[in-house]
C-alpha cells in the first residue's frame, strides 16, 4: 500500500520526532535554521567567487590592453620623430617593458 516515496516520508518524519524528543524543540529548531544558513551562505559565497573570477578576466583583458598602448604609443613616438628628423628619446625606449601574452614575451620593436 506504501510506495517508496512515502515510506522515505514517514522514515523522515520519525526521525525528526526522534531529534526533537532526544534534544528538545527549540534546539532542533535552531540546527535546522543552522543547516538552512549554512546552505544560503554557500550560495551566496559561490555567486561571489563566480564574480571575481569574471572581473579578474576583465582587470587581465585591460591590462594586457594597456601594455599593447604604451607599445603602440611608443612605436608612434618613433615614427614621427623619425619623420620630423628629430632623434628619437632612446631612453623612453629602453624604459617601454615588453609586452607578455600567453607566457610568450613580445620583443618586437617594429
């Protein structure tokens, strides 16, 4: 007459009646509002780390978009001083860092 579901029920429910006898109402009361806690901070702290793990992608796509300026920015310096015939400042360059993607070093000065 009983299906599983229902004999998993009422295992259940005696169970909760045992905790309750064995400690008391108010005591089981505050584990299972513990438990439900403890199930809402995870939830939240695991939205949180997904957040960070987004914005850290972000902060590396703008740095690495920096460094590509300050390449670009001194390659333009080169070539108008170039173009004006003025002598490029060699020491701005040697100071401009290489730029590093995928662990691999940019070292082109084109």
């Amino acid at each position: 007459m009983f299906t599983d579901s229902q004999t998993v029920i009422n295992n259940g429910m005696e169970e909760i009646f045992q905790l309750i006898s064995d400690v008391g109402l108010p005591i089981a009361g505050a584990l299972t509002m513990g438990f439900f806690i403890f199930i809402i901070i995870k939830q939240i702290f695991e939205g949180i780390v997904e957040s960070i793990g987004t914005l850290t992608m972000f902060a590396e796509s703008l740095e690495n978009r920096a460094r590509t300026m300050s390449n670009e920015m001194v390659k333009i310096d080169l070539l108008v001083s170039s173009a004006l015939g003025l002598n490029p400042d060699i020491e701005r360059v040697a100071r401009a860092e290489n730029f590093v993607e995928d662990g691999k070093v940019d070292v082109r000065r084109d």
